[in-house]
C-alpha cells in the first residue's frame, strides 16, 4: 500500500467554482502534511502546511482529519492561474524522519 | 531569491552512458534530496542527506546509480551505464531539518536516454 493515496483526477471546472481534493496516508505516526502544487514541467512547489485545527490562506482552505487519516484542499473561486497538479504531501518520523512522501497528484483545469 | 539550480536542465545520451547531474542546494540547508519523476510512477524519492551524510538511499538502483555530497555545495547523482528506462525528470531538493520544514525544489534535469 502506498504512503500517501489520491484521486489523480482529472478536474475539471470553470472559473469561480469551489473544488475539493482529498488523500488518505498509511502511516498514523505521520506528523506534517502539507500540499504542494507542480505547473505543467516545473517543480514542485509548497502552497501551504496543514495544521490539525484546519487553516486557510485566502482562497484555500486545507483540512487534517488524524482520526481517518485523511487530508482535503478546498479551492474557492477557482482561477485559471489555479491550473496545476496538487500533491498531497506526508512528513515521516521515527527512523524515516525527514522524508517526505508524496502522492501522485491531482491534475486541476480550471477552464474559462 | 534563494534557488536550488541543477545543471544540466536536458541531458540526452545514449544506452550506456555515463550521467552526472550536479545540485548547488540553498546556503544554509542541511538537508539534500534526489526525486525522480515519470507519470507511471510519480515522485518517487532516489536518495537523502544530511549534513552531507547519506540517510537513505535506499529508492536508488545500486548497481547504477550512485548519490554524493562532496561538499556543502554541491550533490551529484551519477548513472552509470544509463539505460532507457533512467528516461524521467530528476529533482534535487534542500531543506533545513526541524519540526517542519519545506523542501525547495530545483527546477530538475530532463534526462532522455536513447
């Protein structure tokens, strides 16, 4: 079973809709989460941590359920700059501490 | 703006080459990654250091390729002979190890092996 589990998507939506992505990870020892966003042929790139009491950082909002084991990305008011792959991203711990596992990733079309 | 740089950006060789990709991290991270990315499988992780001391390598094919830090500076992922399935992009990350932290990404190494 891998680490981390997503929905590879794709999706696609038109701009000003609300969109969800949601993981699930394997490991209940797992301390971080984040989500990272990939542009077609870059890198990846931190769009925001995931904290146990929910946050939100303008337009997204990232949830932690510890109990499910389970992650979302809430997108409001899509944009087209918003097109992407999103990879939900779990820090190990113990003896695998430091790395970062990460899933496949969901691809995002926001469309006009 | 501090940057990961890799070099070369493309690298297109023939089965049975040698490959060196070459990583400059961020001044002042302790921690270094290689990633290879395809789309069958993903980001998958090759190898890590800290503090210029291999932690895991353990996602590496060892009897081809091979990771190193020679210094602060500089890491080095080496294929040697390459073979046509090594065709992916290859990311060199830094970070600095704590609670949480954030792994910067260079802009990877696409390798084509013919």
């Amino acid at each position: 079973r891998k680490e981390v589990e997503q929905d590879p998507g794709p999706f696609n939506v038109p701009e000003g809709a609300t969109v969800a992505f949601n993981c699930t990870y394997s490991n209940s020892a797992s301390q971080s989460f984040f989500w990272y966003r990939q542009d077609c042929r870059k890198e990846p790139k931190l769009l925001m941590s995931v904290y146990s009491s929910g946050n939100e950082d303008g337009r997204f909002t990232a949830q932690l359920n510890r109990a499910s084991q389970y992650i979302s990305l809430l997108i409001r008011d899509s944009k087209l700059s918003d097109s992407a792959t999103y990879l939900c991203v779990v820090k190990g711990r113990g003896s695998t501490l430091g790395r970062l596992y990460f899933g496949r990733g969901t691809q995002l079309t926001v469309w006009p | 703006d501090a940057r990961v740089t890799q070099t070369p950006r493309h690298k297109v060789t023939e089965m049975g080459q040698e490959v060196t990709m070459r990583c400059q991290p961020i001044l002042g991270h302790n921690t270094v990654f290689w990633y290879r990315q395809t789309m069958m499988q993903g980001l998958e992780l090759l190898a890590y250091f800290r503090n210029r001391a291999p932690l895991d390598d353990s996602g590496m094919p060892k009897d081809r390729f091979s990771a190193e830090m020679p210094d602060a500076t500089l890491a080095t992922l080496k294929i040697q002979p390459s073979e046509p399935r090594d065709s992916a992009v290859y990311f060199c990350a830094s970070g600095l190890a704590g609670e949480t932290y954030e792994q910067y990404f260079g802009p990877g190494t696409r390798l084509t092996v013919t």
